[in-house]
C-alpha cells in the first residue's frame, strides 16, 4: 500500500475499483463514501477523501488569475475556505459540473464592503463543450473564471462519486 503525505499526516490511499460506465458519461460507485475533498490551489491538486484517506487525486486547473481568495465577480480567482457541494448540472456548458456554495455570508459581506458583487457559479467540471473554447483550455493553464476544472473521464468519476452536502476545503 503507498502512503501519501498530506496535510499534518500521512493517509492511507486506496485504488478506485468501484466506478463502473459503459459509454454513457452518468457512471455508478459503489466504493467507500468520499467525505471531504480539499482542493490545494497552490499544487493545483484536488483530493478526495474518506475521512482521513485518501481515496483519488487530481490535477486540476483554476481560474485565470488563480493566486489569492476570489473577493469580487470577474476576478478570476478560484475561492478558498470550506463549502458545500450543494448541486449538480448534468446539462453544463462543460462535461458535467458539480456545484458549490460559494459565496457565503463572510464572502458576500467581503464584496459588499468594496461595493461589489462576490460573483458565484463556482464549480468543479470538466473540459468546455465548445470546440473552440476546448481547445483553448487545452492550451492554457487555469483557463477558468474561478472554477475547478479537471478532464471530462475525471469529472465523470467524480460527479458518480461526491454526493451533494459534501464538505469541500479550498487552501491556498
């Protein structure tokens, strides 16, 4: 079994057997609950975990202007704190996309105090549908305007494996 550090510990990690899909891009889990993800912006790597173990690990990109909190709409900054996976859209303008609660009241509070909005529709998805803006991902680290983007075969392990009410952690 490998051991990876994280955080203040080292966790177990576990292989994923538990995803299965056929061509459709909706897959079925049936392995251990995944009850946190952290997202570590500064190693652009999302983590998800089954209490203290971690269960699988991505690369991900964030927004265009990824170093720092998003305090603003338009800022392009990927937000950090604690949240909520709180929906789903199987119908995204990305290959699926998982929903989470930003803002909160601390960050609308933040924004109002600027005289600004704090923006929102932050998600984790996958690869845009559009060809062109694809391929322009594909070209550019941190493409998005604040979200969490990871490729389309992971975004379908993911949304199969993360239940909304999930608690999600973003670190600098």
């Amino acid at each position: 079994m490998k051991r990876r550090a994280f955080g203040l510990g080292l966790l177990a990690t576990a292989g994923i057997g538990g995803c299965t899909s056929s061509t459709s891009k909706f897959r079925r889990y049936n392995g251990p609950e995944v009850t946190s993800i952290v997202v570590n912006k500064g190693a652009r790597r999302m983590y998800l975990l089954h209490n203290e173990e971690v269960l699988k690990d991505y690369t991900v990109d964030l927004g265009f202007a990824p170093v720092g909190d998003k305090k603003i709409e338009g800022d392009g900054k990927t937000p950090e704190g604690t949240y909520l996976i709180n929906r789903r859209n199987p119908n995204s303008s990305y290959h699926l996309s998982i929903g989470i609660s930003y803002p909160n009241s601390r960050d609308i509070a933040e924004a109002q105090a600027m005289g600004k909005k704090p923006g929102g529709e932050i998600f984790i998805h996958g690869e845009p549908n559009q060809t062109r803006e694809r391929r322009r991902a594909k070209k550019t680290r941190d493409w998005t305007a604040g979200c969490i983007a990871v490729k389309n075969e992971e975004i379908e392990e993911i949304y199969a494996m993360v239940r909304d009410g999930t608690l999600i952690t973003l670190r600098p």
